[in-house]
C-alpha cells in the first residue's frame, strides 16, 4: 500500500479502471477502494470480489467502442489496464484489444471530459533481443519486433502519448513482470511447468521485476501526481522493484513457494532459439491451435539481461517499492498454501 507520509491528491469522485477484474487491475481497484475512491470496472466477465467491494462493475469488450463510451461517461480518471498479453499469435488477435481498445478509451475520455488517464504498458516494447541494462525511458523502440504482443503495446503507447494535451492529461508507465498473490500468469505458468522447465542461457542473466502491490502504488501514485503537476502529461516511466535478481533464482524461489522442486537442465540460448523457430515453423504450417512451448521471442527474452532505471518515477511520481522480494515471496508462499 501507499505509505502514510506519501503526498495524495484530493480523490476523484469517479474512477474507472478497465480490466479490474484481471491482476493488477484488480489490486488497483482494492487500492482505490480502500483509500475511499468511487471505482467502476470495465471488464467482458462479471466479479464477485470487485462486487463484494462494492465496485460497480460494467461488463463489455474493449473493442466495443459505445461499450468503452459509456463506462468511461461521468468519471474523471480512467486506469486503461485491460490487454491482450502473449508471446505467440496472429497480428490480428492482438490489433483489436491492444491497439483498437486504446483508441476507444483514448476518444472516450476525450468525449465525455475525463481528465486523467494513466496507461499500462510493458518494457517489452522496447525490446530488441540483446541484453538491456540500466536503460532509461529515452531507449528507442527496436525497428522490428519479434512478436505482436509488444509491437501492438508501442502503437498503443503512441496513441495515449500523442492524445496528452489540455483536455487530456496521460502517463504510460511499464511495470516488467509482475507477480505475487493472485497471479494468474506469471506463477500459474512456472508451477504448472514444474519438473520439466529448462533453464535457457547461463543463467546469469539479471531481470527487473515488480511485486503486484508495488505495480498497483505506482499507478495511483501517477494519477495523483499528474493532477498535482500537469507538465507530466504525456510522459512515460518504467517501474520496478529498483532491484535486478537472476532470473533463473527468481524462478527457483517461485518454485520454493510451492513446495516445487528447483530447476536442474539447462540449454544453450542459441539451442533455444533454434527450437523456437522450429516450434513456430511447425504451429503455422500445421495450424495448431495454443503457445509453442518456445519461440524465438521468448528464448531471447529468457537468456538476457533486462533492468531499467527508474530514476524518473522515482523523482516525478514519488514511487519507491514498499515490499521487498523476500516478503512478497513470504506473501506468496502463504497465498499458494491456502490456495491449494
């Protein structure tokens, strides 16, 4: 949570946050619901936890544009989490929701008079293969992307930079792999994959990553900061725990968590990009349906380096993790148990 001491505007009457029944959506409505915000989500399925906050939930598709019109009608502040992640796919499946989606929000707020509108996007979109260490928001996007999940994440990063202006105040921000309680990506994937994950590289490779709590502290910090300071609009941060770890620790201590036992094999990263090819070679030619097991995006993702500076979250929006790693792992630990 936001510590006491931290500086917090006057609340908005109404917030929206697309996506609240999802991850970190979720954790930014407990946020804004616990702090006295009025909070409505925008999401395709319905919640009983958001509803046993007392949130009011909207259930429609981001690519609906009078759906997104009329959620975003009479608030002040929209969060636009929701997303379509993934390392695999066709453009096609990604456009919609992450590009399309965007705009609507983007002509939404725009319509009905909402002031805020603070942007999740990812690191990924400045991804380019090779190892990025201690790089600032000033690092350009690659001249081609290896997937559609970050290409259409940067088109859509665009879109909310290019709509800051008097009627609308934005702020991107690009928290790098979120995990915690109630993960249902991140985690989900690594202990399902339990006894047959494979180390990619030498396994030095050091990462960013951000505790969910910290990721959802950074998003209302960034709308309470760009009403207080509006030369922040349009800006974009990077966010993280401030902390790199090895990857493959990282993963080893997620397995601890439930009781998994650690990784052992390793492949060389050239030897997992091979694959990966094949892989994709074989799911286009055959049509099939679900993710490779490995793609050439995700073996040069998983045996390089990338952490970033947060420096400027830190000095314009005030951000400073306020759980570590090792007590969001003992968090997690204590979710998985009582879950399973």
């Amino acid at each position: 949570m936001i510590p006491d001491d931290s500086i917090k505007a006057e609340a908005p009457d109404k917030v929206l946050v697309t996506g609240g029944g999802g991850f970190l959506g979720g954790a930014i409505v407990k946020q804004l619901v616990d702090r006295g915000d009025d909070v409505r989500s925008f999401s395709r399925n319905f919640y009983p936890e958001l509803a046993q906050l007392g949130v009011q939930q909207i259930q429609g598709n981001i690519v609906d544009k009078t759906a997104v019109e009329q959620a975003c009608k009479g608030v002040e502040l929209v969060y636009h989490v929701a997303a379509k992640p993934g390392v695999w796919g066709n453009y096609a499946d990604y456009y919609p929701t992450n590009v399309l989606g965007t705009q609507h929000v983007v002509d939404a707020c725009k319509k009905h008079g909402v002031l805020r509108l603070v942007y999740t996007s990812s690191p990924s979109v400045v991804f380019d293969g090779t190892d990025m260490e201690g790089v600032d928001e000033s690092v350009p996007y690659p001249e081609k992307f290896h997937t559609h999940y970050p290409k259409t994440k940067a088109i859509a990063e665009q879109l909310v930079i290019k709509a800051a202006g008097k009627d609308l105040m934005t702020i991107t921000l690009r928290p790098h792999l979120i995990w915690g309680p109630k993960d249902n990506h991140l985690v989900p994937r690594i202990i399902e994959r339990a006894g047959r994950l494979v180390r990619v590289g030498s396994g030095k490779n050091l990462v960013d990553t951000i505790f969910i709590d910290n990721a959802a502290d950074a998003h209302v910090l960034a709308a309470d900061r760009l009403k207080e300071n509006p030369e922040l609009s349009g800006n974009v941060y990077f966010i993280s725990q401030d902390d790199p770890v090895s990857l493959w620790d990282l993963v080893n201590d997620i397995l601890k968590t439930a009781g998994r036992p650690p990784i052992k094999r390793a492949i060389p990263r050239k030897m997992a990009w091979l694959m990966g090819a094949l892989f994709e070679f074989v799911y286009k030619m055959f049509r099939i349906s679900g993710e490779p097991q490995m793609t050439r995006f995700l073996a040069d993702e998983l045996a390089t380096a990338h952490w970033f500076d947060i420096r400027a979250a830190k000095k314009d929006l005030g951000y400073a993790p306020t759980i570590s790693i090792k007590e969001g792992l003992g968090r997690l630990e204590q979710w998985l148990q009582n879950r399973y």
